[in-house]
C-alpha cells in the first residue's frame, strides 16, 4: 500500500519530532552521566581522606588492621563495567537497533 502525500508529510515529520526528541534524550543523559562522575569523584576522594585518617589514627593506638583491597577496588570495576567509553550504559539482552 503506497503513502499518499498527506501521510508521507506526516510520518516525515513524525520522524523528525522523534529524532529531535531522541538527541535531547542523548543530551540530558550525557548531563545525568557527567554529574555522576563528578559525585562519584567526590566520593572517592572523601573516601580516600577517611581511608587515611582511619589508617594513621590505628597506627598512632598501635592497632593491626586489616584493609581488603578487593573490597575497594569492586566498585569501580562494576561501573566500568557498566558504563561504555562512548558514556553508553551497556545493554547485554537487547539488540541495538540503527535509526538514521
């Protein structure tokens, strides 16, 4: 079945209004994304001081502790994990679809 004009004008613009919306979609989710980087940086960085002052505050008491390392490192492995260098969450069970 052919489109007459009037509905190949529709869908045309349809698509352009989708296409719009998906790049301020991209946009915000980028935005969303930079923040969390910049939380989590903050984070780290709070738990790095926290990590040297609960550390030197032991050794002052003469108190052995115990740090796992694997314990610290899990979390930034499962966020690189999930987040893609192109700032893409990963998706494992749906296949990616073009739209041009």
């Amino acid at each position: 079945m052919a489109l007459n004009k009037n509905q190949e004008e529709l869908y045309k613009k349809t698509m352009d209004e989708a296409k719009a919306q998906l790049e301020t979609i991209d946009e915000e989710m980028e935005k969303v994304i930079q923040n969390a980087r910049e939380k989590l940086a903050g984070l780290q960085e709070s738990k790095r001081s926290f990590k040297q002052l609960y550390e030197g505050a032991s050794r002052l008491l003469g108190i052995r502790i115990e740090i796992e390392e694997e314990q610290q490192e899990e979390p930034k492995e499962k966020i690189k994990e999930q987040v893609q260098p192109d700032n893409s969450l990963e998706k494992e069970d749906e296949p990616e679809e073009e739209i041009a």
